[in-house]
C-alpha cells in the first residue's frame, strides 16, 4: 500500500497523505484531519467515526460553496432574508401567506408570485428573500431587473441569439423580475417580454414586483392586447399580493 512506503521516509508522511487528498480536492479533510484526529484519539472514537466526520465536513462544506455559487449567479442585487422582514410594519400583508410561500411549494407547483405596491413597502425584499431561499434549496434561479431583462432579451434579438436565451432562461426554476412598471417598455420589448412568459407558462415559476397596478399594465407594455396576454399567463396560477402599506425607508421619518 502507498501508506506504508511513505511512512518509510519519516517526515514525509503527512505531506504525502496532504498531496492525496490535495490531488482529490479534499481541501478540507485536508485541514482538519490532524486536529480531528487528535480529538478523535482523546474522545475514543473508532476509525469509522473519524472517517464520518471528515468526509460530513468535507460534504457540509461544498453544499455550502454550491449555495454561495448559486446565490452569486443569481445577481442579486442585495442579500434580504424573510428573519429580517418586520411584517408588524405591513399589517395588513397576509403574513401566513407570504411565510407559506417559503416553504417553496409554489415552485413545484410552477405558480407566480406577484408582489405590487407603492415604493419602499418591502417588494423587492420578500422577492430576493424568496429567492435566496430556493438558492439555499440548489434550485435555479436568476434575478433581473425588467430593464435589465428585457435589455438582455433584446440585444438577444438582435445577435440572433433570443431562441437560445428563451431556451436557457425556460429552464430555470425561478426568475425573479424586479420593478416592472418604472420603465414604460417599448412594443417591441413587450413582444419579448412576452414571448417569456410564454415560454415559462406552467414550466417554471416567475416572480414579479411591481409599482403599478394591473389595470396600468397596459401602460407599461404600450399595448393592451399584449399586457392582457402576459397577465393572464402570469395570473392563471399565481399568488397576488397587493401591498398597500407605507415605505419602510420611511419608518424613523414617520416616528419623529
Ligand atoms: P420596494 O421594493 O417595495 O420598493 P424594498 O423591498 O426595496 O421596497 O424595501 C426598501 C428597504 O426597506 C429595504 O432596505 C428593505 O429591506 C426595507 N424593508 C421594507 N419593508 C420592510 C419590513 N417590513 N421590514 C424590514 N425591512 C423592510
Ligand atoms: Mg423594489
């Protein structure tokens, strides 16, 4: 075995065991083996246990880099979590609802989640916090802004290359399109627009915050017939919020 003639040079031993697992990117193992194996001789335990905990350290460890990976793809703009959503400042946001949302079966259902409301009420936070959640649950997802998006959609157009993306973008679990409506869209961007949401109906979930609403939809996409399209592909199977409350960046104006 190559333990033993390593162990023939003394000295060489650790190094060559640090090359092994160095060579099979066991980076962590790589760490800790010697501190873990000094704890496991004082704590007694067998040669199968210390395997356990190296091996579950090294595993731990790339579920979270996977996550982190994701979480970067994604581009969120900011990290938001629901733990630092003060829902007692929205009173009147189903909070039952929205917590429900979290455990993600929406996903599975392909359903949307539709979050409208004036700014500051907290959009964009329940959205990437929705989002950094099925990050944490390796699903893929991607965040937008609609002017990012539909920009991306179509310099796609114009490089031949709107088939591909449609394509890449279908297969995501979630995307999430972020103030839809700051932004009046062009016709042209709207046919885009819609041609994803399309794309997705029923395949994968979409989320979308929004300061108008749906009744100034037809503004923002310059056209009825279109806007009435994408609302009722999004609307079919979605769960709407209208979150009417105030701005939260208001929150110690309002105090004083
Ligand atoms: P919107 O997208 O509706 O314009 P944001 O989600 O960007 O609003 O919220 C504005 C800021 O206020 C963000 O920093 C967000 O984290 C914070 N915020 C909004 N609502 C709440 C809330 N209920 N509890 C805690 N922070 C909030
Ligand atoms: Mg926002």
């Amino acid at each position: 075995m190559a333990f033993k003639n390593v162990k023939e040079k003394p000295g060489e031993e650790l190094s060559q065991t640090d090359m092994y697992l160095k060579t099979l990117s066991l980076h962590i193992i790589k760490d800790i083996y010697k501190t873990e194996s000094d704890k496991a001789a004082r704590a007694k335990l067998s040669y199968q246990d210390y395997l356990h905990r190296l091996i579950e350290a090294e595993v731990l460890s790339r579920i979270d880099r996977s996550i982190n990976r994701r979480i970067q793809i994604a581009g969120f703009p900011v990290i938001k979590r629901l733990e630092e959503f003060d829902f007692s400042y929205q009173p009147q946001l189903d909070e039952k609802m929205i917590r429900e949302l979290f455990t993600l079966e929406f996903l599975n259902q392909k359903k949307n989640v539709l979050l409208l409301g004036p700014p500051g009420v907290g959009k964009t936070h329940l959205a990437i916090s929705l989002g950094i959640k099925a990050a944490q649950m390796r699903k893929r997802i991607m965040f937008y802004s609609a002017e990012q998006l539909t920009k991306m959609l179509a310099s796609s157009e114009v490089s031949g290359n709107l088939v591909k993306l449609l394509e890449i973008l279908s297969r995501l679990d979630l995307i999430i399109i972020d103030e839809l409506g700051y932004l009046e869209l062009t016709q042209k961007t709207a046919r885009l627009f819609f041609q994803l949401i399309a794309k997705r109906y029923e395949k994968g979930s979409v989320i979308i915050t929004s300061n108008k609403s749906f009744e100034e939809w037809g503004q923002i996409f310059q056209d009825e017939v279109v806007a009435s399209a994408i609302l009722d592909r999004l609307l079919h199977h979605s769960y709407p919020f209208f979150i009417q409350g105030k701005s939260f960046r208001m929150k110690n104006f309002n105090k004083n």
